[in-house]
C-alpha cells in the first residue's frame, strides 16, 4: 500500500473526516499536526500552493485537501492510488 500522508491542525474538521475516509478504505497514514509550526506550515504552502489543511499525499501524488480526496474517491481513483 502506498504511503500516505496527512497534514493538519488538531481542530481541524475536514482533517478529521479524511482521516475516515482513508480508515473506512483500511489506509494507514502518517499524520503531521502543522497546527502550532509556522515553518511548517509555509514549508507546506510552497509545496503546494495551498494554505489550508488538510493536505493529503498519497504515495508521490499530492491528492489536496478533504473535498479533493472526497470527489477522488467517489470517481474511483483512491484505491487505485493506494494499492499503487
């Protein structure tokens, strides 16, 4: 199974749902609270673009936030991207 990881803020409810979604397909993920980490948080923003979270990585592929994984998901595409 591929790698996944999950950037996100402790009071984060979008993180909370993906963190389902990924369970209820049995994914293991490796999940990196930026909450309170500035740099972290900027690290993140250049390498996506994006300055929300949550931010989801599956293997090399930067899937995006909740309603990313979500629509990918309802297309079919996560398993796929998972089991690569």
């Amino acid at each position: 199974m591929a790698k996944v990881v999950i950037y996100c803020t402790a009071t984060c409810p979008y993180c909370n749902m993906a963190k389902r979604l990924l369970d209820s397909k049995g994914a293991s993920y490796e999940s990196i609270d930026i909450g309170g980490d500035s740099k972290q948080w900027a690290d993140l923003e250049a390498k996506t673009g994006r300055n929300t979270v949550p931010q989801i990585f599956i293997g090399d592929h930067h899937v995006g936030g909740f309603d990313d994984l979500s629509a990918a998901d309802k297309r079919g595409e996560i398993d796929s991207l998972l089991n690569a």
